[in-house]
C-alpha cells in the first residue's frame, strides 16, 4: 500500500508493481499530483548542489540518468536545455568553483566553467564574473510522467483510488490494518506501506499505532513564490545564481513551450499543518524578485513581472539549519516491518523520483 500519488508516491508503487507486490495506492485529492508534484520548477537537475555522499546527491544523479531514457521510451514531453549558474559579482567566483568541486564529487557529467564573455556568447543577455555550464539539466512535464508511471502501475496488475485518505494505520505481527475515509469508508489489511504523503508524511507517521513517536522528525514549510515574466525569454537556458540559504535563489526556468518563469524564493512560514497554509503570491514580493534578477540580468524591464503561483518545500529542519538530506526511514531505523516512511522530499524529488523508488524497493527486500 502506497500512501500519495504524487510523482514519488507513483514511482514507488510503479516499483513494488513491477515487482510482483500487490499494490494500491490512496490518494486522499481527487486527481494525482495536486500537491507538490504540481507547484514545482519542472526541472531534471543534474545534480549538482547536493552534499558529496548524500541521499540526493546519489539518488538525484541516478534518477536523472534513469529519467532521460524513461521519458524518451514512453514518450513523457522534456528537453534537455541546460543550465548556468552564473556568479554576478567577484565575490561569488569562489562559491562557483565550490560548487563546481562539489557537483564532480557528486559525479555530475557535463559541467564546463566559463568566463563571464563565455557565458554571454551563449546567452547575450546575461550578466556576470563567471557561470558553470550545466549540459545534463533539462526540464520536464511533470504531469505527463506522473501520467506514464500510473500506467506502468496499471499495466503491472496495481491500482490508484482517488478520495481516499488514509485515516490510521495499526501495526500487527504480519503488516498493517489501515483505516481508509471518504466517501466509503473501510478498513484494509496490507503487508508493506510506504509514507508518501509529502507535506502531510509527518502527520501520518503520527497515526501509525505501533510506530515510537521518537522516530517521527519535526515539520517545517517553507513556501516558494513564482513569477511569470511577460513576453518572450531572452535566454534558451536555464538560469541559476549561486544557492541562497534553504533554497536555490531565484533563479529562470522554462517551460516546453518556452515560457519564463521566475522562482522560487524561500520564504518560511508559520503554518503548523499543511491546512494553514495559504498558496497566494503576494505581488509585494515583486521587489525583492527585481533586485534578484537584474543581479544576473540587468535588461529586465519594471512590470515584466506578474504573480504565478506558489509551491511549498517539506523540511524536516527549520531556517537557521543546514539543508537535510532525504529521509528514507525503514525498519532498520524504527523497527516496524513493511513500513517506509519518506520525510522531507523536497527537490530534487522529482528527478530522483525513479532511483528513490529502486531505494524504497531495495531497503524492503523486494
């Protein structure tokens, strides 16, 4: 039993499918994806950010390496359009090149440093010292692959249904007794379940009788605003300033139909539970969108900029803290047999979305 049918909840049951398992997945919205599979960058990151041994430094150059092949076998829409982190001032030529050592511990492929005249004979509008080329970034369309692994799921004998939140689990000898709401309730017997419910993983670890408290983490939301930017995008690829504390800055993506949009920011919010949380984007954070762009391009012109939409990290620390890895937690960390709990997947969940799901169905033995 998969809990979320988000892109990480539907690679995994895709998986335990594929597999051989049996296999349901509740998703509590009426359509798969609707919460943070559908409010992010869209993007397939090469890996380049992540801490060297890292669960998403691993997990997200796997799962790029898996994706490009997987979306071109089943004919998900993506581009493999690239990417610069671009350093604006002095200063930050030194972050660059870390970041560079970084991303080649990590075994990232397809990086070159370019000087800032490199940098504009690629994309003339950009401004700045020094940029690292990014050849293995690529954006995607994160619905359509969600659509491919629910067929894969299907074809495999498995099955998703929709209004269906998980209420409680009970842990027994030989699995789990879960209580499913909506509009038929009832209770289901599974041997495996794995925590895929994204902003809500926390909170669901919390009505599993029989798994300690002590192993569930803390929950933190921080929120990601996005604005379009009207007319046409002078840039081909994708555009990134060195990483800001709990994010990766403002930077542009774009979309297939080569659409710019900017974002996201971090913004931390006081929100206790995911049903607090409010997905407005307040058009007074244009300014501080201004001042973040023109750093790297100083030719956007005053409102380019409109409010998009909002898409909210799940972090398992608060502001202040390093970034967190991953938390896949199996029975070797809290002792339930059969339970997954996935905590805190944030980007790049997305592009390591298949090599999470390989993870998930190693670590149980199937």
């Amino acid at each position: 039993m998969v809990a979320g049918a988000g892109v990480v909840g539907l690679a995994v049951a895709r998986a335990l499918a594929l597999h051989g398992l049996e296999t349901l997945v509740l998703e509590a919205e009426s359509g798969i994806g609707n919460g943070i599979s559908s409010r992010n960058s869209e993007v397939i990151h090469a890996g380049i950010y992540d801490a060297a041994g890292s669960l998403k430094a691993r997990l997200c150059v796997a799962g790029r390496k898996a994706l490009y092949p997987y979306c071109d076998a089943h004919g998900v829409g993506h581009r493999r359009c690239g990417k610069l982190v671009v350093a604006a001032t002095p200063g930050q030529v030194e972050l660059l090149a870390a970041i560079e050592r970084g991303a080649t511990a990590n075994g990232v492929e397809g990086l070159r440093r370019l000087s800032g005249v490199e940098a504009r004979e690629l994309e003339p509008a950009l401004q700045g010292e020094a940029a690292l080329l990014s050849t293995a970034t690529g954006i995607i369309d994160s619905h359509a692959l969600m659509l491919a692994y629910l067929g894969d799921l299907e074809r495999a004998g498995g099955g998703l249904v929709l209004r269906s939140p998980l209420e409680s689990a009970v842990v027994r000898a030989d699995g789990f007794v879960l209580r499913v709401g909506g509009a038929a309730p009832l209770e289901i017997e599974a041997g495996i379940l794995i925590n895929a419910a994204g902003l809500h993983a926390q909170a669901l670890a919390r009505r599993i009788d029989g798994l300690a408290p002590a192993h569930i983490p803390g929950s933190w939301f921080a929120k990601g605003n996005y604005f379009s930017l009207s007319g046409r995008s002078p840039f081909t690829r994708l555009i990134y300033p060195v990483p800001e504390p709990g994010g990766l800055g403002v930077h542009l993506t774009l979309d297939l139909a080569g659409q710019a949009r900017f974002g996201p920011d971090v913004e931390w919010l006081a929100a206790k539970s995911p049903e607090e949380i409010d997905y407005a984007v307040d058009p007074a954070r244009s300014a501080l969108f201004y001042a973040a762009i023109r750093r790297y391009w100083p030719g956007l012109k005053d409102e380019a900029l409109a409010p998009a939409y909002s898409g909210v990290r799940p972090k398992v620390q608060g502001p202040g803290r390093p970034a967190s890895d991953f938390v896949l937690q199996g029975p070797e960390g809290h002792g339930v047999a059969g339970l997954m709990n996935l905590f805190g997947i944030e980007s790049p969940g997305l592009t390591a979305s298949l090599a999470i799901a390989a993870e998930v169905a190693a670590r149980l033995g199937v």
